[in-house]
C-alpha cells in the first residue's frame, strides 16, 4: 500500500505545500503534543495528585496520552528532524519531500484517530472502524516516510553503517516495524469492545516506542554529533560495539517478555539489567564524562550542552536502573505499583529525550538555533526546568506514587516539564518559517 502512494504521488506531483515537510511536520507535532499529549497529562497528573473524581474513560486516556506523546510527538518530530539531518549526513538531497510530507499527515491523522476512538465508551457504533482505521493509518504513514528516507540513505555518497555500527540502525528499525505492527493489533483488539489495550501489551508497546526506536535513534544522532560537537575523547569502538549489542538485546528482550512472559519478573530484570549495562557501557565508550579533548572555541555554545548532555544521558541511566530495580523487587516478592512501574517511563520521556530534544532542536535546527543562540539564559532555564521536574516526577513516582504528600510532588514535576515545553514549543513555532527549505 505505502509502495502504490509513493507511486503516484511522484506521478501525479504534489501542492506546493507538501514540499516543505519540516515545517510543516514540526508544527503538526508541537500541535499534538500541546493539545493532546501534554494536556492530558497535565490533567490526568494533576487529577490524580488532587484526588478528583475522573472520568469512566479515564483508563482509555491514559493509554491515549501515551501514544500521542510517542507517535504524535516524539516519531513525528523525528520524523521531521530527519528532514534536516540524514540528507546532510548522507550527502544526498531528498527527492521525495512530498512523500515524507503525506506520510507524516497519515501518521498524525491516525493518532486523532485513536485519541477521539478509543475513549468511547462500548458499545459506540463508530467505534471499531475508528480505531482499526488509526491503526492502519499510523503504519502506513511510517513506511510512507521511510521509504524516502531509504532513498536518501541508499543513493548517499557514504556506505550504509555495516558491522555493529549497523546495530542501532538495526534496533531502531525493528522496533519500529515491531511497535507498528503491534499498535495494529491493539486497535483491532480495541474494535471487539476492550475499553483498553492489556498492561503487559501496552507495556511492550511503549517500550517499543520509546526505548527501542527513539532513545536508539537518541543513541545514533549522538555518537555521530557528540564526539566533535563536545570535543569528546576519541571514542572506545571496541565498548561501544559491546554497548550496541547489549542496548539491542534490552530495547527487544523486554518488549519480548512482556508479551510472553509477563508473570516471570525475574526475566524482565535480566532483559532489563542487560539495557542498563548497554546504555552505562555506551556513555563510557562515547567519553561523554571523561574531560574534553581541548578547550573549545566557543565555550559558551559546547560548555553548557555538554553539561546537559551529562544530566541527560544520568537521567537515560536512571530510567535503566528504575526498570530494572522494579523488575527485580517484583522477583523478590515486593509489590510494584503501576505508577512505580511508569517512574522509568517518565525518566526517560520527560528527563531525557525531552531534554535532549530542547537543547539540540536549540543547536542543529535552521531558524531556532539561531534564534536561540541569542537567549542562552532562557535555553539554560527550559533544560534545567525539564530536568528537576523528571527528578521530582520519577523519584516521587518510585518512592512514595500519589500517596499523600508525594502526589503533589509528582505533579509539580509534570508541571514543570509541560510550563518548559509550552515555552519551548512557541519559539520553535515561530522560527520553523525562518529555516531554509521549511
């Protein structure tokens, strides 16, 4: 299906619109982000700290919220990104900008799809094809938008990654495919009349997501920038490949386990053990904490995105060890809340790719980066808010949950994080019209 869009999309040509994807691809998950994602978990976050009554179709939202933030956000504004970066890293232009654009809409319309369908209380008439039509939407937008980036990688002036610097791409690319197929099946699991998609399949799925596709593609980006961006240390090849391997067993393993093994806690904490050692391996073969190489040109520009790197790539660490800490109480016999299990998941959303997305966006990206060159103050402020708000988040989550007294802390942290990318989000709005080719 995707193949036959292409197709006649390069037959038939495309509005003039369509052939500015960045643009048109960052401002489209800004919007999802701001008028679904965050909001409702600013609402849901807050509603549970407070203790007020919530809807029936609470359940539904909670699993909404998430994959707005993971497919509607985070792959759409990746998706956006590598509009800029992989012909710039591949030495090729994008042929097919339309193709990347039509794939991108697919990919947000089935999120709004899923957020208006699956928070309809059974037996809604139009609620099975809404939902099943989400699902299909959302995979075919994808596959849309990777088959132009394919063309970019294929036809480059450099080689393809081979060996274990294929590995990420590897794990990235699967866990795609994997958690596409698998939102698929979900929705058709939701047309039969489930209000929600089972815990442990869920869990899979945002692992999936998350870990697997866009903490690796974080992983990719920053040891193809980092190492000169933040005059690192020649890097240790022979850690990174054992780090690679290690990170790909984890980001798969544990999706695995989840969907076939849920009741074995102690296989989760290996699956997740083997994660952690993977991502604490990675940053000491990248050097990201050893001194840099010399003093850099520009300390004003490298200083502090190297410190946020650090704070980022501790908060990636912690996310491991909370995943993997909750598995191996839960073996030992102590009980696990759902909201400790979900304290790893806003470690890593909210404490690192957030982070990581704000103070790179404010590096690399045409028109903002400028823009904020000009206001480190208020880029210190944003990263900085971001991050205590993860730390007040993930450790009121792992230590105490919504109970009296740490719930207000959990949503003093998400609050922190949704004020900062609210700000973020509107200068980043604004300045997407200045870049070139936007």
């Amino acid at each position: 299906m995707a193949t036959s869009i292409a197709f006649r999309i390069s037959r038939a040509g495309a509005p003039g619109w369509l052939s500015a994807p960045y643009r048109l691809l960052i401002r489209t998950s800004l919007f999802l982000a701001l008028a679904a994602g965050f909001s409702i978990g600013l609402y849901l976050v807050v509603g549970f700290a407070l203790g007020v009554p919530m809807a029936a179709s609470t359940p539904a939202l909670i699993q909404v919220h998430g994959q707005v933030q993971a497919l509607g956000f985070v792959a759409l504004f990746i998706m956006a990104v590598g509009v800029q970066l992989f012909p710039r890293f591949h030495s090729n232009r994008l042929e097919q900008p339309a193709q990347v654009s039509l794939g991108g809409l697919l990919l947000a319309l089935g999120i709004v799809l899923r957020l208006v369908g699956q928070p309809l209380l059974p037996p809604a008439p139009l609620r099975p094809a809404i939902v099943v039509g989400s699902g299909v939407l959302e995979l075919v937008g994808v596959l849309l938008a990777v088959q132009a980036f394919a063309k970019v990688v294929r036809g480059g002036v450099q080689p393809a990654p081979g060996g274990w610097r294929a590995l990420l791409p590897a794990t990235m690319a699967t866990s795609l495919l994997l958690a596409l197929l698998l939102n698929l099946y979900a929705c058709l699991q939701l047309a039969d009349g489930p209000l929600v998609v089972p815990f442990a399949q869920d869990e899979a799925l945002t692992h999936l997501q998350l870990w697997g596709f866009a903490s690796s593609m974080v992983l990719a980006v920053s040891g193809r920038i980092y190492p000169r961006f933040l005059l690192l240390r020649p890097t240790r090849d022979g850690l990174l490949k054992i780090a690679l391997s290690m990170w790909a067993v984890g980001s798969l393993g544990l999706p695995i386990v989840w969907l076939t093994a849920a009741e074995v806690p102690l296989l989760r904490a290996v699956a997740a053990l083997v994660q952690l050692l993977g991502a604490a391996l990675f940053v000491v073969g990248l050097r990201l904490y050893e001194p840099p190489v010399r003093q850099s040109g520009m300390p004003h520009v490298t200083t502090p995105t190297r410190r946020w790197a650090r704070a980022a790539y501790a908060l990636l660490l912690a996310a491991c060890a909370a995943d993997f800490g909750a598995a191996l109480a839960e073996a030992s016999g102590v009980p696990i809340s759902v909201t400790q299990l979900s304290a790893a998941r806003h470690l890593l959303a909210q404490g690192f790719l957030m982070t990581v997305i704000i103070y790179m966006a404010a590096r690399i990206l045409p028109g903002y980066s400028g823009y904020m060159m000009h206001k480190p103050r208020l880029l210190a402020g944003l990263v900085w808010t971001v991050l205590v708000g993860a730390v007040l988040r993930g450790g009121a989550e792992l230590t105490g949950g919504y109970a009296p007294g740490w719930g207000g802390v959990v949503a003093l942290g998400g609050t922190l994080g949704v004020a900062a990318f609210v700000v973020f989000a509107v200068g980043l709005w604004r300045t997407t019209s200045q870049a070139p080719g936007s």
